[in-house]
C-alpha cells in the first residue's frame, strides 16, 4: 500500500512528465519551422478567415501558457494557492482537447494509409493535410508524429491529473457519513502535497 509520501511523488513524477511533453511539444514546433515545413498564416486568408487565424493564434498563445504553468503548480508547492477543483478541471480538460485532437489525427491517417479511406475522415488527402502538392517522406513522417505527439499529450496530463492529491477523495462505508472534524480535509491535503516541492 502506498505511503503519502509515496503518492506525493507519483504525484510529481507525473506533473513532470507532463511538463517535459509540453517542453517536447514547442521543441517539435520549432523543428517542424527549421526543416521548411509549411504551417497554418494569417497571410494565407483573407476577410473573416484571416481575422479568425488572428483570434485563433491568440488563443493558441494563451492555451501554450496555460501548458506550461498548470504542470508546475500541480508539481510544485505554490500550486497549493490555487483551488485544487480548477487544476484539475484545467488538467482534464487538456487531456481532453489534447487526446480529441490527437486521437482524431491517428484514426485519420490510418483511414489513408490502408486505403479504407483515401481521403480519410477529413476528406483530404495528404497533399492538402500536408499543404503541399508532393509531400516528401519526411512532411509525412512529421504530420503522422504530430498526431502521436498530441495522443502522448493527452496521456500525460490524464496521468497527472489522475495522481494529483485533490483527485482522491477519501471514501466512507455505504449508508453513512465519513466523521471527520473541522479542517481535516485541509490537512489531509497539506500532509498530501507537502511532497510537492
């Protein structure tokens, strides 16, 4: 059985695993860049279109932030200043976002590559997925290992949402009330995260 302290550093264990694939996640966007891979810009539309890139990119900035911050204050002490229900909830939404994203990527490029699908799910093909009209072999490579990317993603942060101290409520028999005295529950939780550090 484990010890608190046990949990505690599965706990953080997991925090980092999710902070290094969000470290994982720029690096790869930063290769990608460097080996003249073509991305989504702004530049390419026009009209409304453009104006939603613009807002889209926004958001994106603002969604990497949150990635790189939420795995630290799971991890670290200070994170014990924010309600443990918003991490959590920020955390399984990530996982969520991330694996919807992801898990649709994999399903998509395996409908294309047995040929179940030619144009798989999104019906386009891999010149369009990949915005170029002969894509080499490694423009498809990389796409396929986004997709992978964004799965691993999902998977860390749904561990280390699942591991955190504030996921684990302590359960009472069937039929009646768990009996504790005021400020147990806080306690609990400091003995819980006083390993996150």
């Amino acid at each position: 059985m484990q010890t608190y302290d046990d949990r505690a550093r599965t706990a953080r264990r997991a925090a980092y695993t999710a902070f290094a694939w969000v470290m994982l996640f720029l690096a790869w966007h930063v290769v990608w860049v460097r080996t003249g891979l073509k991305t989504p810009s702004p530049a390419d539309h026009d009209g409304a279109s453009r104006v939603a890139m613009q807002v889209g990119g926004v958001v994106l900035i603002g969604m990497v932030a949150v990635g790189i911050l939420l795995p630290l204050a799971l991890a670290q002490q200070w994170g014990r200043h924010i309600p443990h229900r918003l991490l959590l909830a920020t955390a399984w939404t990530g996982c969520a976002l991330l694996g919807l994203r992801g898990l649709s990527g994999v399903a998509d490029d395996l409908a294309r590559a047995t040929g179940l699908l030619p144009r798989g799910f999104t019906d386009m093909t891999m010149a369009q997925v990949t915005g170029t009209p002969h894509p080499s072999l490694w423009a498809v490579t990389a796409s396929v290992s986004t997709d992978v990317l964004f799965t691993a993603g999902a998977l860390a942060f749904a561990w280390a949402a699942a591991t955190h101290p504030g996921s684990r409520v302590p359960r009472s028999p069937r039929g009646s009330r768990p009996r504790t005295r005021p400020g147990a529950a806080e306690s609990s939780r400091g003995r819980w995260t006083s390993g996150l550090r």
